[in-house]
C-alpha cells in the first residue's frame, strides 16, 4: 500500500484539485446547467478514488477516514430530509415545498442566477454530500476488505 | 376482472410471505422472496406504472441471484441426475417464442422515431413539466426541477436505497462482523 510511481503521484496531485472544484461546480450550478447533485457527487468520489490509487489507501484514510467519511453521509441524507420537512412547516402541509421560490420569481431578473429556484440547489447540495460520501466510502469499505485464507479453507 | 386478478395476486403473495417466513429450508425461503417480488412487479403493472415494473424485476433478479449465492454454500443444495434433452429443447422453444412475441409487442406499440408520446397526448404530465416548469420552480435546468420539485419525493426514495445499501456494505465488510461470522453459531 505504499502507491504508484512519482509521476503518478505528482500528476494525480494536481489534478485532484481541479476534479474536485469541477465536482463543486457541477452541484452548485446544478439547477442551471446540466449536472445536479448524484453527477457532482460521483466526482467528488472519484477525485478521493484517484487519490486511493495514487497514493495507497493509508494516505487517503488520513485525510478523510471512515468515521468522518460516514457522518458526511449521514448529514447528506439528513438534510435532504429536512429539506423536505420545512416545506411541511412552512409551506401549505405537502412534502417538498419549494418554500424559497415566489420572492426569486417574483422578478425575472434572478430566475436564471446562482442564487434561484429555492430549494432545488439546498437538495443538489445534500445530495452531493451523500452520494460522494457514500461511493467514497464503498471504495474504501471494499479495499479494506480481504478475505482470508484461513477462513475458504474452513468451508 | 382486473380487480379479481388483483386480489389474486395479492393473495399469492401474502401465502408467500408465510411460507418464506415460515419454512425451515433456507432457498425456498429465497424462492419464495422472489415470488413475492416478482408479484409486486405484476402489481405495479396493473396499477398502471411500467417503468416500476421494469426496476422491481430488475431488482428482484439480482437480489434472488445474490441471496441464492450467498445461501447456497449454508445449505448445500445438489441437484443430481443429468439434464433431459427433450425437456431443454421444448423450453428453449417456448423461450424462443416468448421473446418473439414481446419483441413483436414493443416494436408495435412503440411510437415512431421524432414523435414522443407526450406530443401526442395533450394532457400529459410532461407537457406541464415543460410549460410551467421555470415559472413553477424557478430552474433553468427542467430536469433538476422535475426531480428535485416535482418529484422530489421519488428522488428522497432513491437517496434512501442509496443510504441503505452502503450502511449494509459497511456493517458487512467491516472487520467486527467477519469476526463474528467465522466463530461458530451457539
């Protein structure tokens, strides 16, 4: 586990910064262009896998363990639900209420900025937390696994 | 006669319940969890929503292909004897035909290239999805806003099978449960 070569390594360390803030931007203009939070999520993962590959799985699970991986995950899944439940509170008792929308479309000037369409970029948000964190996580889950030889030989 | 099949099939797969909860051999319990899926796909057909249908079989091949690995090597089911040669034809022909038939059904039944359905129906869904859908939900991109407005609660559905299948990945593959699973069962 101790990686590939120096130029793998050297390479695949500058490009993770520019994967990353392309995952970034895929979730965060997701209501804009296409994209949204599962693509912008999977390329989150993927700058985190390229590292595992380059790198060895100790450097990775130094930056960004398991427990932390999964917290990330959880708090994903928790605020796309509370997302859904504010629309209960605040809007007229249905589940997903866009409770943000009528101020942005009030004027067309904002319908078509970063900052519209209410809470469909709090959800790409969410998501993209989750699913990053969830694929990061079975690549790392995976990788730790081995079975061991000791225990085929006992079936 | 719709609602007869349909309180058949429901009937069928509540006997099926019982019989996977009950019996003692552990693959026909995995039979029988198939048998039930395969029913909640029949069900999704006759409540009109195709594409579910599609996912639950989908679904529901893969799981019963998973779990039977995964109990065949508990139970260690033989099936002896070699296979009969008539019996592999006749069925072989029966898939063929099958097939064909589906086959016929889908290129029949599928609209021409250039023409979509919802063009053709004026109160479809979907015409509203593009009429109202930046006036509604205020995106530009229709497809975040008819997956995260108008049908948001499908997509908190998929994100929950997403959370659960990797919380069953990390519970399974961490070190405490094969720990667990190699001592033996008391």
């Amino acid at each position: 586990m101790k990686g590939m070569t120096v130029k793998v390594k050297t390479i695949s360390s500058w490009v993770k910064v520019l994967i990353f803030i392309f995952g970034i931007y895929i979730i965060i203009s997701g209501h804009l262009t296409p994209g949204g939070g599962f693509a912008g999520g999977v390329i989150l993962a993927s700058s985190y896998v390229l590292l595992m590959l380059a790198f060895g799985r100790k450097f990775v699970e130094e930056n960004l363990s398991l427990p932390i991986a999964s917290k990330i995950d959880c708090v994903g899944a928790l605020l796309f639900a509370a997302v859904a439940l504010f629309g209960l509170l605040f809007g007229a008792a249905s589940f997903f209420y866009n409770f943000f929308h009528q101020e942005y479309l009030a004027d067309k000037e904002t319908a078509l900025k970063l900052i519209s369409a209410g809470t469909i970029p709090l959800s790409n948000i969410a998501i993209g937390l989750k699913v990053g964190a969830s694929l990061f996580l079975v690549v790392l889950v995976l990788s730790i696994f081995r079975p061991e030889p000791s225990a085929d030989k006992k079936e | 006669m719709d609602i007869f099949v349909f309180y058949t099939l429901l009937a069928f797969m509540i006997i099926a319940a019982f019989i996977a909860v009950e019996t003692k051999n552990l693959l026909s319990s995995v039979i029988c969890v198939g048998a039930i899926g395969f029913g909640v796909s029949l069900m999704f057909l006759f409540l009109s929503a195709p594409d579910i249908a599609i996912t639950q079989i989908v679904v529901e091949v893969l799981g019963l292909i998973i779990l039977i690995r995964a109990t065949i090597s508990r139970d260690l089911t033989f099936i002896t004897g070699d296979r009969e040669f008539f019996g592999t034809i006749v069925s072989i022909v029966i898939i063929f035909f099958i097939g064909l038939a589906g086959i016929m059904v889908f290129f029949k039944t599928l609209p021409e290239f250039g023409t979509p359905i919802f063009a053709k129906i004026p109160e479809a869904a979907s015409q509203t999805y593009i009429k109202e859908g930046l006036r509604e939900t205020g995106a530009a991109n229709l497809v975040a806003s008819v997956i995260l407005d108008f049908r948001a609660y499908d997509t908190l559905g998929e994100a929950t099978v997403l959370f659960t299948s990797i919380i069953g990945a990390t519970v399974i593959l961490r070190k405490k449960t094969r720990k667990l699973l190699e001592e033996p069962d008391v």
